[in-house]
C-alpha cells in the first residue's frame, strides 16, 4: 500500500507544488522523468539481488531510499532538492515493484497478485485524500513528511524479518518451475524468443504510459481544463485509483477466476474507451467517466501480464523478463507521462485525451502481436 501513496498524491499536490516553487506546470514531466531513472536502473539488476539478497533485505533497501526522498520534498527549499531526490523515490519504486512481482508471478498465483496491486491501488486511492487534506489545511509538505515515516517503519518490518531468518519469498530458487514442467519456448528460434520477450517488455511500457499518465495528469486536467476546484479534482482523481483498486479486489475475490488473456484483451479495451471519452468530452460528467473507465478497466492488464509471462516463455527465461518489464513500466510510467508533460507545455491540456486513446491503442495491438508470437490458451490459472 505505502508503494501507492506517492503515485497517488504526486499529481493532485502538482498544483500546490508548483505554485510553492514557482515552477511552470510542465516541469511535473521533469520529476517523472528523474524518477523513472533511478527505477528502470536498478530492475535490471532485481533478479540477481534478490538470489543474493533475498526479498526482505531487498524491501528494506526499498523502503530507507522511499523514506529519503520523502524527506527531501518535506524539506525542499527548491524544486531543485524535489528533482535530486526523485532518483531515490525512483530506486525505492524499482527495488519494490521488481521483488515483489518476481518473487510472486513466479510462484503462478494470479489471485495473490491481484491482491499485491489491490493493495498498491489503495496507496494511490488514499494519495490524493491525503495531500488534498494537507493542502487544504495550508500545506502540502506534512503529507510527505507522514509518507517518510511510514517508509521508515516499514523498512524497520523488513529488517526485523531479515533478522528472524523470515525467507518466505525470498529463497533463491522462489518459483523455480517443477522438474517435470515444460518449458512452452522449447524449440523456438532465438529470433522467436527474443520477438517474444520484447514485445512483452513494449507491452508493459504502454500499458503504465496509460495507467499512470492518467493518474497523474487527472488533477491538473480537471483543476485548469475543466475548470473544477482543488478539493473537486482530488475527489476526481481519489475515484480514478478507487475504480481500479476495487476491481482488483475484485478479481482477487471472484469465485471462479477468469482467464488472464481474457482480463488483459477485454481490459485493454475498456481503456481505449475510457481514452476516447475523454477526447471526445461532450460534458464534465463523461470526462470524469472516462477516467473511471480507465482506471477499472486497466485494472488487471498489469497482474495478468505478470501471470501470463512464466506460461508464455517459461520459467527459465521469466526469472529475469519479469524484472526487465517491471522496469519497462516504471519507463512507460513516467517517461511516458514526462514526454505528455511536455506536450501539454506546448499544446495545453487538451492534448491529454487525444495522447491517452493513442496510447490505449498501442497496447491493444501490441497484445495482438504477442498472442501470435507465444499464445496461450483460454483456460483459467490456479489462485
């Protein structure tokens, strides 16, 4: 959940930050961009670490870099402290979303991971609650000042479980694959199985370029082009990560799960449509649907794509492709929404609903492209 909170509250505090700083509105594409730096450099390096590691050191390192660069924006004299320190808000992210989505997609429980960006769906739920309120009652600091704290407990956590000798998901042989399980790439040319693993690692950065930008440019589209108050587009964009959260719980809870090829088909269509309705904006209330559209429907594309990974090109091979994509993620995360910034520096606002459908749309058929490279059959996964 702490994972969520600052994806959630760094857009809706954008406004406040910025006026604090004095700083044109685009520049958000800057921190994104720094931030996006110092994840996809450390998940390259997530499968080796957490063999020589283990998962609860590797959290833990997480958790003291988050807590870091929190307190570098509490105390920020300038928004150049806020875009020196993003790099560690980048690495904590890296360090994070590679171990655990490794450690777990690995293991083949689709349901658990729901549950993981469930969880991560609440932090972003909460984010903008929380810095709407600080806001609110005269500053946007106390928020990260409450955020470095929670990183430093939960580093404590995973000290202490290190200590204990607590490896449950951090043996280094976590989710080797059964002797007698068959590897789906046996035979494949090396073209073949590279074609694959690209074109998953593509997927991932338009999928996030989608999911976050969306979240992230919501309050600012809704506060200067819509025309809506601070606390109205908190609200709005406190539903958008609502929207998504609860389908996960929701997937995670369904009594008979439903194919994962399925939730990223049909998800990756929902999210075209949500993008389309906030082109085509015939009133603020289809906007605002648009964004929830977005948000429920992009819901379980990331679990599902995780999932899918070991049952597409193997175990073998998904040992590391899964950190590689997790690091494609943080890349389409935030350098996507970065380049978006820069765009609506010189175009306005206007250019998001436009960016998001074309973006949408790369994801659909980049998943097209990946089910004739490595198909995988429509039958549903064990929880």
């Amino acid at each position: 959940m702490v994972l969520g909170l600052p994806d959630g509250m760094l857009g809706p505090a954008w406004p406040a930050i910025r006026q604090t700083f004095g700083a044109p509105i685009a520049d958000l594409g800057l921190i994104l961009l720094v931030t996006t730096v110092g994840s996809i450099t450390v998940t390259v390096f997530v499968g080796s670490l957490i063999r020589r590691l283990g998962v609860p050191a590797l959290l833990a390192t997480s958790g003291l870099s988050a807590a870091l660069g929190a307190i570098g924006y509490t105390l920020a004299p300038g928004l150049w402290l806020v875009l020196s320190v993003a790099v560690l808000v980048g690495v904590a992210a890296g360090l994070m979303d590679g171990g655990l989505n490794t450690a777990i997609g690995l293991a083949g429980r689709p349901r658990l991971l729901n549950l993981l960006h469930a969880a991560y769906g609440i932090g972003t739920t909460i984010g903008p609650l929380v810095i709407t309120a600080a806001i609110v009652t005269g500053s946007w600091r106390p928020a990260y000042a409450a955020l470095a704290a929670c990183n430093l407990v939960i580093a404590g956590l995973w000290l202490r479980q290190r200590r204990a000798g607590l490896r449950a998901t951090a043996a280094p042989d976590a989710g080797a694959p059964p002797e007698t399980e068959l590897d789906p790439s046996t035979g494949w040319s090396r073209r073949r199985s590279s074609a694959a693993v690209i074109t998953g690692i593509l997927i991932f950065f338009a999928y996030t370029g989608v999911e976050v930008a969306a979240g992230q440019w919501e309050a600012s589209y809704c506060r200067y082009h819509l025309g809506m108050s601070a606390s109205a587009a908190g609200i709005a964009v406190f539903g958008y990560w609502a929207a998504l959260t609860g389908a996960r719980i929701l997937l995670a809870l369904l009594p008979r799960p439903i194919p994962l090829v399925q939730i990223v088909r049909w998800g990756s269509v929902l999210g075209a449509v949500g993008a389309a309705a906030i082109w085509w904006q015939p009133d603020r209330a289809v906007t605002l649907a648009g964004f929830t559209i977005i948000g429920a429907g992009l819901a379980g594309v990331f679990p599902a794509l995780i999932g899918l990974t070991p049952v597409r090109i193997g175990h073998r091979r998904a040992q590391h492709a899964i950190a590689w994509q997790v690091g494609a993620a943080a890349a389409g995360g935030s350098g996507l929404s970065a380049l978006l910034g820069l765009l609506i520096g010189l175009s306005g606002l206007q250019i998001l609903g436009p960016a998001l459908t074309l973006l949408a749309l790369l994801l659909i058929a980049l998943n097209l492209v990946l089910a004739r490279i490595a198909p995988v059959p429509l039958t549903p996964h064990r929880p």
